[in-house]
C-alpha cells in the first residue's frame, strides 16, 4: 500500500509540474506579447543579454560621437565663414594696395585710404577672436580667451594655444574643429614669413605717414597680399576635406547603427506571429494535458489502489 501510495503521490505531483510548466510558458509568452520583448530576465537567455547590453553601450559611445560630429560641424562652419570674410577683407586690401601704388595720388589721398586699411585690420582682428559654439576662442586652439590681443600701439600678436582641439568621431577617428590663427595668418612670401595682420597694419601706417617711396612700398604689399590671399584659400581648401571626412564618418556612424538596431530587434523584440503562433500551441496542448490528467485521475484502477 505504501508503494501504491507513494505512486499516487508521485502520479499527482509529475502532473501539477507539468501543467504548471505549460502554464507558466504560456504565461511568459504573453507577457513577451504585452512587452514587446523577449527577455524580462538576463536569465530567459544569458547570451542574448550580454549582447544586447554590449549593444546599448554601443549605441550610447555613438550619440557621443555624432555630438561631437555635429559640434566639428559647427564650429568648421563657422570657420568657413569666417575665411570667406578674411577672403573679402585682403581682396579689398589688394584693391586699396593698387590704388596706393599710383605715382599721381598725393599724401592726403593715400592717408584716406590707410583709414580704411585701418578699418579692415581692426575687421580682422575681430573676426580672429571670433567664438566658436561653446563660446571659446575659434582661432585660439584650446584657449578659451582671446586668439590675438593688441599691443599699445595696435599692432596683433597671438595669444592661444599652439594646436587646435581634436574632436572623436568614433572607432579611432577624429577631426581638428578648427585652425589657429598663425596657420592662416602666418604664411612665406618673399623669402621670409608674413603675418596678414601686420601687413596691413604696416602698409596703413605707410600710407598715414607719406612721403617719398609709398608708392612703391604700396606695389610691394600687394605681394605680400596676395600671398596671404593663397594661405586662406589653401586653409579653406582643407576645411573642405575636413567636413567630407566627417560626412564620411557619419554616414559610417548611421549604418552601424542601422545595423545594432537591426540586431537589437532580432535578438531582443518579439515576433508577434511566432509568438503567437507558440500561444496557440501552449493553449491547446495544456487544455489537452488538463483533460488528460483529468481522465486519468479519474480511472477506476485508482479506486482500487487506494
């Protein structure tokens, strides 16, 4: 009897496990459906949430890195404007140059055109110690004053750091947001180095001053000028590349993102047809298994064993 006993039991006992395993299948799976997700635990599948989680630390590095894309955009852009007004002010400094190189133009002449010389050098100063998006020095490097501060007399000396800062772009990759200002205002011209600035802060002196030889001094400046007209458009010509290089490494960015998210769906978003198609399944084997156990339960051979 006790054996007989312990099977009943044991009958019972296999029979409750089972259903209840059904069940909590069943169960598990519409909450997959309500969710939306496949794991409610790392448990459900280890493999599965390691590789998710690496993935979500993935996918954060990456709004790190297009912030930092985007911010290089910015400020690159800006400095593109800021060269297209550098460009502006030299080609009208040439322009006044040759006008100031004419044997006829008397002293007084030459004088109005160094105010406006005069002008353009304090416009360039200005657009030397522009700002960039977090509001430090554009053309300082990692400075956050200014680029160039003047002297007693006006003239410009550079006050920033010796290299612009660098931008991630993810995977090993970064950009320069930006030049300093000696690596476009400083440039060779006639055997030596040249700063704009000083040049025409230089050739707007002359010309205050007057006398004899301003003409020629005048007709040597534009020299010089244009020199430093080649060293903004050389500038202007790398920031071009710069901003490709980014485009190149968003777009990089984006697939590989396309394709975490593709993965992430794959490993961790229900499939509602699959899902549902197992419900249905769970469904009808636990209805069968309860009327199964039911019947069993209910033989006779059970009354005779009590």
């Amino acid at each position: 009897m006790t054996i007989f006993a312990t099977s009943t039991t044991a009958f019972f006992d296999r029979g409750a496990l089972d259903l209840t395993s059904l069940r909590s299948q069943a169960e598990q799976i519409q909450s997959q459906i309500g969710s939306g997700q496949k794991l409610s635990a790392s448990s459900d599948d280890p493999l599965a949430a390691s590789r998710l989680r690496m993935l979500a630390r993935n996918d954060a590095l990456a709004k790190i890195d297009t912030a930092a894309a985007n911010r290089a955009t910015t400020d690159l852009n800006l400095v593109d404007s800021a060269l297209n007004e550098f460009a502006s002010f030299v080609t009208r400094a040439q322009e006044l140059a040759t006008q100031a190189a004419t044997g006829t133009l008397t002293d007084s002449q030459r004088k109005s055109i160094a105010t406006e010389l005069g002008q353009i050098h304090g416009n360039l100063v200005s657009l030397a110690n522009a700002r960039d998006s977090a509001g430090n020095a554009l053309f300082g490097g990692d400075t956050a004053g200014l680029a160039y501060e003047l002297d007693a007399s006006g003239n410009a000396s550079y006050v920033g750091s010796g290299s612009a800062g660098e931008l991630s772009l993810g995977d090993g990759q970064s950009v320069s947001r930006s030049f300093t200002g000696p690596e476009f205002l400083d440039f060779p011209s006639g055997g030596g180095s040249k700063n704009l600035l000083a040049t025409i802060k230089g050739l707007a002196d002359t010309l205050t001053t007057g006398g004899t030889g301003t003409a020629s001094i005048a007709n040597a400046a534009l020299t010089t000028l244009g020199d430093g007209l080649d060293a903004i458009t050389t500038t202007q010509t790398v920031l071009g590349a710069r901003l490709s290089w980014i485009d190149l490494n968003t777009e990089r960015q984006q697939v590989m993102g396309e394709a975490r998210a593709e993965e992430q769906s794959t490993l961790g978003t229900t499939d509602l047809t699959e899902a549902l198609t197992r419900l249905s399944e769970l469904s009808t084997v636990l209805q069968a298994s309860q009327a199964s156990f039911t019947r069993l339960a209910g033989l006779s051979l059970f009354d005779l064993l009590k």
